[in-house]
C-alpha cells in the first residue's frame, strides 16, 4: 500500500464583489512535486513539510503505511533531544534548577571525575561523556546514572566539544528529580500540552498510534520495553505537523517564555568555524543564505542488504519564517555530513532549492 497525500496550500481567499475568489495556484508547489518525485523515482520513501511560519505551504507523504488515518509519526532519532533542552530549560525558567548546577546535586553518588559536570555542560556535548548508550537496557534510574558514570571519561568537562547521547539520559534524569514527575509526564505537562503537539509518543510505545513503515528493527515488543537509554536522547516520535507546531509554538510564546525561548535558541559554543552548538540545537552558517538553527537525528539497522532507521531533520532559517521538517523510516543509513546523506537531507534540499533559495522567495521572520 503506498499512503500518498499531497497538501498545498498556496491558495488565498480574496473578497470580491461580495464573494470569495481563489487567488492562483503557488508555482513552486509544482516544482516541489518534481523534485519529490524524483528522489521517490531513486527509492525515497518518507514526509516532508515546508512552512512559512504558521503557513503550511507545502507537505507529502510518500510510500510509507500507517496502521490509520491521519498523518504519519516517525521516531526522531535526536531530535529527541532538542525537546529534552526545552524541559531543562522551563524547568530553569520555573526557578527549579540551574544551568550551573553540578551534577553532583542530583547524583551523590558520582565519581570524583564527574562530579562538577554542570548541565550546562550536558546540554551543550561538553561534558566529556561517551554516547555509546551506557544505560542501554537499564530500567532503574539510579542503575543507569551508575553505569554512565562507570564509563571513562573522552575528555575533561568543559574543554571540547563530544557529541553524546548520555548526557541527554543524565538530563531526563535532572528533569525527574528536579520536577518530581516522571520525564514523560513532564514532557507532557510542560513542553507538549502548551504546545499543543497532537500526535506525540514516547518510549516505551507499543507502535499503536500512526507511526509509518517502514521500520524494520523498531519491533512492537522493544519499544514497549523501559529503557533509559532512549529517555532524552532519542525514543520520541511525531508527524511533521507537529514538528511544525513545535517552532510555531517556540515563536509565538506558547510553548514558554520569551526569555526561556531565548536560553534555548541561543548558540553557545564553538564546534568549528561557521558552526556551534546551542541547547539541543546547532547553529550553523552557509556560504549564501541565512544562519540555519537546525536539528537532525539518525538511527540504523540493516535487515538483508536494506538499510531502515529513524532519520529526521527540522531546520529553521533566522532571520525568515522558513520552516523545513522531513522524515523517514526508510535507508540509505545517514553518515552526518558524508559520505552518505539519508533521504530526509536529501529531500530538506529539494525544498529548500524550490522555496527558500530562489530570489523572491522571502518569507518574513
């Protein structure tokens, strides 16, 4: 079965002589159908949505399945973790926490070494942590901090940049203690609910609501297991209209304040030239065009000779409304800036080509 559903929605309602005319047809809605069709013509499978703030001007879903009606939910891999940044970040706002808190405060436990990590540091990948998954498996959340802290350090906390999945699950740990709510219920009650995201659903999930196929390795019965090692990094799914939602929400103050917003958004250190790294998000410049805020995720697993896996990217353009989500269940595998690059970039280029590229394609912030 192939889910095929195409939304354009270029069209305006303009008065005249006491009724209602529809304006013409927005040209790039065309040129975005080509250029979907041809990565689908290449093995694309997936859903892509392209907004002008809260505008929706263009979303497809293409050769995917899902168990009902409505919109297809994809796990998003780490994008997860911008949404667990938003958390720690209200959770700051609300006067609960600090982002110069050592980790020590939630966690007595932690060895010497780790002690005077700050979550600042966990949220920005400088905190010296490994991502190999420590607590992969672990129910308790005492027994998952202990095995994170067993692992040895990559580098002192503070001095570079490592990219690492733990920190995100020692995060969802600081959310639960700090709020004295569950992380998911956290999530829910403050970062989901305010948002008015519809379509969420967290780790542990027995796949009954719409998630999309293909997505061979995501079995029913592991994801109806408890396990810390999804828990802030990754184990959250939605469709792209709620990742849509998200930004909207971010924007116009209903997700949190304007202040808290601000804390989220802002780039806080240096990965590299032209790029640094925010609060669950990067920052990053191009050559031509606006700084992108973006955040992307990937996960894996080869059945046969076929890659499938979460692979899912949400870009924004600073300074315009642009809004860009896309995602897949479906391979080639992402490998970061190459040498492969997974259908959901692929097709976050098409749009961006089509919409936000070409001179006369503004789109006001």
């Amino acid at each position: 079965m192939n889910r095929f559903a195409l939304t354009s929605f270029a069209a305006v309602a303009v008065a005249s002589c006491g009724g209602f005319v529809a304006a013409p047809p927005d040209p790039r809605a065309a040129r975005a159908d080509a250029a979907v069709e041809a990565l689908v013509a290449d093995g694309y499978a997936g859903s892509v949505l392209i907004a002008c703030g809260a505008d929706v001007l263009f979303a497809r879903d293409d050769g995917v399945e899902t168990p009902g009606d409505g919109d297809p939910s994809y796990w998003l891999a780490s994008i997860a973790k911008q949404f667990t940044a938003a958390l720690i970040v209200k959770l700051e706002d609300e006067g609960v926490l600090s982002f110069d808190d050592p980790v020590s405060r939630y966690f007595p436990y932690a060895p010497p070494d780790k002690a005077g990590i700050t979550i600042d540091q966990l949220l920005t990948h400088h905190a010296g942590l490994g991502s190999d998954y420590a607590a992969d498996g672990i129910v308790d959340r005492d027994a998952a901090a202990r095995a994170i802290f067993a692992d040895d350090l990559e580098s002192q906390p503070g001095t570079r940049f490592g990219y690492t999945n733990d920190a995100y699950s020692l995060l969802a740990m600081i959310a639960e203690i700090a709020s004295g709510m569950s992380f998911e219920v956290a999530m829910r009650e403050k970062i989901f609910d305010p948002a008015g995201l519809r379509g969420v659903a967290m780790w542990p999930d027995e796949e009954t609501g719409r998630v999309a196929s293909p997505h061979a390795g995501m079995t029913s019965s592991g994801l109806a297991v408890e396990n810390w090692a999804t828990k802030g990094p990754s184990g959250m799914r939605m469709p792209m209209r709620d990742l849509h939602r998200w930004v909207v929400a971010l924007r116009d103050g209903r997700a949190m304040s304007a202040a808290a917003r601000d804390e989220l958004l802002a780039p806080r250190r240096q990965v590299r030239d032209g790029l640094n790294v925010g609060y669950g998000w990067f920052h990053e410049s191009q050559d031509a065009g606006p700084t992108v805020t973006w955040a992307r995720g990937y996960e894996w697993s080869v059945v046969g000779d076929t890659a499938y896996g979460a692979n899912a990217v949400l870009y924004t353009y600073d300074g315009t409304g642009w809004i860009i989500a896309a995602a897949t269940h479906a391979g080639p595998p992402e490998t970061g800036d190459g040498p492969v690059t997974g259908w959901s970039r692929r097709v976050r280029d098409a749009m961006y080509d089509v919409y936000v590229a070409p001179e006369g394609g503004d789109c006001p912030a």
